[in-house]
C-alpha cells in the first residue's frame, strides 16, 4: 500500500510539473500580443485546464491499455517511468525547451518496462500508430492550419484599420486562448490519469481494462492546474517571441489551429504533444506573414529536442528502474525518490540565480523574460 500511494503521489508531482512546463502552449501568444496581463493569462488557463481534464477520458484509457502490457507492469516499473520523466520535464524547463511532457512520460515508462521485461513489454503496434505517428504529423498539420487561417484573417480584415482589426484580435485571442486552455485539459491531464489507472492495476486494486476512478480524474485534474497557475515564464518567452513576434492577429490564428488539433486529437483517444501542436502553430503563421521572420535556428533546436525526448526520458526511466531494483523493494524506491528529489532541488535552485526580483510579473512579455532567464540561452 505504501509503494501505490509513493507512486500515485509522484505521478501527481508529474501532472503538476506537466501544468507547469506546458503552460506556455495555452497563454504565450495571448501575453506577447498584449491581449492579456501574464497573471490573468495563466489564471484562466489553470481554470479552464481544470475543466477539460472532466470533458473526456478516451486518452486516459490509450495510455493505460494501448502502450504497454498490463499484465507486466509492475508499481516499480510505472515509479521509475515518472522519475525519468519529470527529471527531462524539468531540466528542460530549465532551459526554455518546450520539449514534451506527454513524450517524456511515455518514453520514462518504456524505458522502464524494456529493461524491466524485455521488448515483448512493449505494444509497438500501439506505441507507432498512436504516439510516433501523430507526434510526426501534428506539428506539420498545426503549421498548415495555422498558415491558413492566418491567411483568411488577414483577407477578411484587409479592408478595416489597423487599430480597429489589432483590437478586435485582441479580444479575439481572450476567447481563442480560453478554448487552448480547455483542449489542453482535454488530453495533457489523461496521460496522468491513464498512468495512474495502470499503477491500480498494476496493484490489483483494479481489474484489467478497468475505467478510470473518478477520484483519480479529481486528482489529476486538480494537479495539472496547479501546475498551470505556477507556469513556468522562461518557456513562455520561447513560446511568445522566441520563434517570431506574434501580432494579435497571428496569435489568434495559432491558438485557433492549434485548439482544433488538440481537439481532435483528443476525441480520437491519441495522447498528442500539445508543445509540438502549438509550436507548429506559431511558426505555421510567422511562415504566411512575409514581415514577420521566423527564427528558423531556433526551431531546429525545438525540433532537435523533440525527436530526442522520448528516448532521452526512455534512458532515464531506464536508469531510475535499474538503481531502484538494484537496492531492491520500497527502500530502493524511496532512495530512488531522493536522488530525483535532491537533482530537482538542484536545478530549482539554479534557477533562481536568474531571477530578477525588481521585475513585475505582470509587466509585458519582454519584462517577464528579462525577470526570469535574462541570459539564459534556449539551447538543447
């Protein structure tokens, strides 16, 4: 019973650092524009995350049943898979990567199972169809849309001044990043949710294919909007600037697109990288705006670190479950659980000497990443 609540506590701590890494895909473009303050920003984003994490349970149930087999999976297992991921989550925060949460918990529990088991662990049929395949596609679909829609916002305004059409996107963006914000919750919040269902199996206090509890959907729910409210700055900057400078209409035009990926995707029951949809998004309307450069470097170290993530957070959760059964039993878990502990107490720390303190958090989106990473350069 101990070691179930050890790893239900720790896959909480990952939804929450997942809230935290991801908050940028939701609320970045709305700040950089100016459509909204970065506190009221992030506030509404936990709330509405909190509401989507309710709205649907089909990503919930790929993560529990499609990837790997249930009948092997052990507490330990589904234990070091989390350690692997919020330790990737974390030093990617780090350094302004907005890497992918989703691809670190998945990678953290093969790794995990392949050492643990062995390669018929592993559904591979699954784990091509729903996760690699999609994370290939998506951002290239997001770009597309993105360009599109960006394209018709701005035929469709030709014809109404610039302070008129830049205030009405503004407003816009309000309501384009709400609906982010809610598909965020739609599908970021399941993945917990599925590994918590499997860590139930895994116990026996489920049987196999069982639906996920409803206080494990509250839980879950209620730690990724944490996660949101703390969000974390340094990748908003990446997010907001760091590929081009967003206008109000190039904003609303990304988080649109992006809103109808993760929508979709979610109703599907595919666990997608909400940072590879909304990154493909602002470069897909930075690429259809001539006067707006995209800093394409920038995005192949983005991209660099997407293709690496799964099997970087893969070696760690292979690492972290050879340590732990090498000590053996629940003490090899809580040793495990103290090493990521102090590593993560380490890297929070260094964080901190970037920190300027002088600096508002509700000043404007250069403000926020001269207060929090001035000289902190986005490298992979």
């Amino acid at each position: 019973m101990l070691l179930l609540l050890i790893v239900v506590g720790v896959a909480l701590a990952f939804d929450f650092t997942n809230g935290f890494h991801d908050t940028a895909n939701a609320v970045a473009p709305t700040i950089a524009t100016g459509a909204l303050k970065p506190r009221t920003a992030v506030a509404m984003c936990s709330v509405l995350n909190l509401v989507g994490a309710f709205l649907s349970i089909k990503v919930a149930a790929t993560i529990a049943s499609a990837l790997v087999a249930q009948n092997l999976v052990t507490l330990p297992v589904i234990f070091a898979g989390l350690i692997g991921a919020i330790c990737w989550n974390v030093t990617t925060w780090y350094f302004a990567i907005p890497s992918s949460s989703s691809h670190a918990l998945i990678g953290g529990v093969i790794g995990a199972m392949l050492v643990m088991a062995g390669g018929h662990s592993v559904l591979w049929s699954g784990l091509v169809s729903k996760v690699i395949i999609p994370a290939g596609l998506a951002p290239f679909v997001a770009l597309v849309a993105a360009a599109v829609a960006v394209v018709a916002a701005r035929r469709l305004t030709s014809r109404v001044d610039a302070s008129t059409s830049t205030m009405g996107f503004r407003i816009g963006q309000i309501g384009s990043s709400s609906l982010l914000s809610l598909a965020h919750g739609t599908n970021d919040a399941q993945k917990t949710m599925g590994v918590v269902t499997l860590a139930l199996i895994a116990n026996g206090s489920l049987s196999a294919n069982a639906s996920t509890p409803v206080w494990v959907i509250v839980a879950c729910a209620v730690a990724i909007a944490l996660g949101t409210f703390f969000g974390g700055w340094r990748i908003i900057r990446t997010m907001g600037k760091g590929f081009h400078h967003l206008t109000p209409q190039q904003g609303f035009a990304a988080q649109i697109a992006s809103s109808a990926v993760i929508l979709t995707s979610s109703h599907m029951g595919l666990p997608l990288s909400t940072t590879h949809v909304a990154t493909g998004s602002i470069v897909g309307v930075g690429a259809a705006t001539t006067n707006h450069p995209v800093h394409w470097r920038l995005v192949g170290n983005v991209a660099l670190a997407w293709v690496i993530t799964l099997p970087a957070a893969g070696l760690a959760g292979a690492v972290a479950y050879f340590f732990a059964h090498l000590i053996g039993g629940t003490f090899g878990v809580i040793v495990l659980a103290l090493v990521a502990a102090a590593y993560l107490a380490l890297i929070f720390r260094l964080s901190r000497r970037h920190v300027v303190n002088s600096i508002n958090v509700n000043d404007a989106i250069d403000g926020i990443g001269e207060a929090v990473a001035p000289k902190t350069p986005v490298a992979v």
